[in-house]
C-alpha cells in the first residue's frame, strides 16, 4: 500500500506523524511517499532523518496539493510490484490504531441495493480536544448555498436540502454514503484510481478532494465513511486565514461551475456572496476578503496558489 503525504513548510508537523504512522498502519504492508513542495525548512531533512525508507519527490516548487498527490502516486507506481492501494494523508493527521486496516477493509464494498461499490473510504476525524470533526459533504446545490447564508451551515446541515455539510450525529454513527468528505485523509482503491485518473492540478488548492470524489461517483465509486476507523487532524488554518478562506471560497463556485450551467453558477455564486457578506458585517475578515473577491468579474478564473 502506498502511503501518500504532500508537505510544504511542514516541519512542525512531521515527527509528530511519522511516530504515529506505525501504528495507524497495523496490520498492512506499506511504504510511505512524500512530495514535498520546495519546502523552505527542515521539511526533507527530518523525513530522511527520521524515516529514511521513505521514498521523497521534491516537486522543485510550490505546485499545489494535487501536484503532489500525483507526483507522489507516479513515483509509487514505479515500484516494484505497484500498490493495490493508496492512503492519501495530510502531515497534520495522527491516524489511531489500525485506522489504515479499516479503510482499506472498506474498499470495494458494495452498495446497499447495488448501483456502485466503495472506491474511497474516509475515517472520523477528531480535534486535538477530542470534539468530532464534520467530514462528510453533500455536492453543491443553490438551495444549500442560500441555506448556508442565513440559517449558518452547522444548524442547516441537520437538513439535506439546506446545506452541504452533514451534522446529523447519527450519519457519523455507522457506514454513511457522502458525495464528498475532508480530504486530510482518505484510502483510494486502485480500481478507482486507475478509472479517475489523475487529481485536477488547476485546483491549486481546496476543492481538489471535492473534485476528485465527485468524479469518482459519476464512475460508480461511492465515498464512505468507516466509523470504527479514527485519526486527529490538527488543521484548521483557513477558517482564519483571509487569503486561504477566498481561495476556499472561490474554488467552491469555480468547481460548481464545472459541473453547472451558468444560470444556475450564477445563483449560486450570488448565494454564496450574500453568506460571506453577511458573516463580513459581523466582523469576520476572512469573509470580507471572499466577498470582496467573488464580486470581482475575474473571480471564476484559475486561482493561483497563495
């Protein structure tokens, strides 16, 4: 199995995820490969040091998360043997025992009452202090957008026609179907690896998950969660950054627009303006900087990386 981590900058995070990684990966046979993004630390250096079978690409430049996903699979299929399997991570998960076991267990599974198997398979994710993290994601629709804007996305996500995020306590409760889920880290079938081909590297960042599960289940490969499966994501940075919030956030509708006429991108880009300019009057920078960003007429064009 091919254990796939891009890192930029990640020295922080690193050691911390290499001395969890053998037992997150109990029970599998594997080898790790890291792409690493012209980082400016000591990035490289403490892989090498502290787990030298690693197999590390340095991309030469900033290239984006799903650059590094791809060029991290294409030196894993030059092994050996290949990989059945690829468990793609952030360095900021901590996987709990035997996590890696479970969603590889998972993949392939059939659907109940047919109509597709399971080509990705997530775990729940947890905060440093224990609280759960919502993963699971519905596609994009104008209606979750507008929901999202004026009921919040944590009390909307209670309803599927009114937000893409799922908050039911009980679909994190047992083997939940979604249309996407958070991206920090996921085990993808080699099946549907080798039927979705490459990740979309015009999303330099965010949105580039959504995209990639999203394709795989227009090809019959369903994202499900594996609840007896669990990791900590630490994350958390573009809920207060600005800069990565607009890119989040123009990622959304430009990814929505791949997949949508433009009448209804154009709802949606509106329903999504009027959620950041309402969070914007309560005082959020972050969202001031979307609003301001998807109110520009170029604002559906690629989005360079920050």
């Amino acid at each position: 199995m091919a254990v796939v981590v891009v890192t930029w900058n990640s020295a922080r995070v690193i050691p911390e995820f290499l001395a969890a990684l053998p037992e997150g990966m109990a029970g599998l046979d594997w080898r790790l490969v890291v792409a690493d993004n012209d980082s400016a630390d000591d990035t490289v250096d403490l892989i090498r040091s502290l787990a030298p079978d690693t197999t590390v690409v340095q991309t030469g430049r900033n290239a984006g998360y799903a650059a590094g996903v791809n060029a991290a699979l294409e030196a894993a299929a030059g092994w050996e043997g290949g990989y059945r399997a690829a468990l793609v991570c952030n360095p900021d998960i901590r996987m709990r025992r035997g996590c890696a076991e479970l969603l590889v267990d998972a993949l392939g599974s059939p659907l109940e009452g047919g109509g597709g198997r399971v080509g990705i398979s997530v775990p729940l994710l947890y905060e440093e202090d224990g609280a759960l993290q919502y993963s699971l994601r519905r596609e994009s629709r104008v209606t979750r957008a507008l929901g999202e804007a004026v009921i919040g996305n944590r009390r909307a996500g209670r309803f599927p026609q009114w937000s893409e995020l799922v908050t039911d306590p009980s679909a994190y409760g047992r083997a939940t179907v979604a249309d996407w889920a958070t991206g920090a880290l996921m085990a993808l079938s080699r099946e549907c690896l080798d039927a979705c081909g490459t990740w979309d590297e015009s999303f330099f960042l965010y949105s580039e998950e959504t995209e990639y599960c999203l394709r795989a289940g227009d090809r019959g490969f369903a994202t499900r969660l594996e609840p007896a499966a669990s990791a900590v994501h630490l994350g958390g940075e573009s809920q207060v950054s600005p800069r990565l919030w607009t890119l989040l956030t123009l990622n959304r509708v430009r990814l929505y627009a791949r997949r949508n006429g433009a009448a209804s991108t154009a709802a949606f880009r509106a329903a999504v303006l009027l959620r950041e300019t309402l969070r914007a009057a309560l005082g959020r920078p972050a969202s001031r900087a979307a609003a301001l960003a998807l109110a520009s007429p170029s604002a559906l064009r690629a989005t360079p990386g920050p």
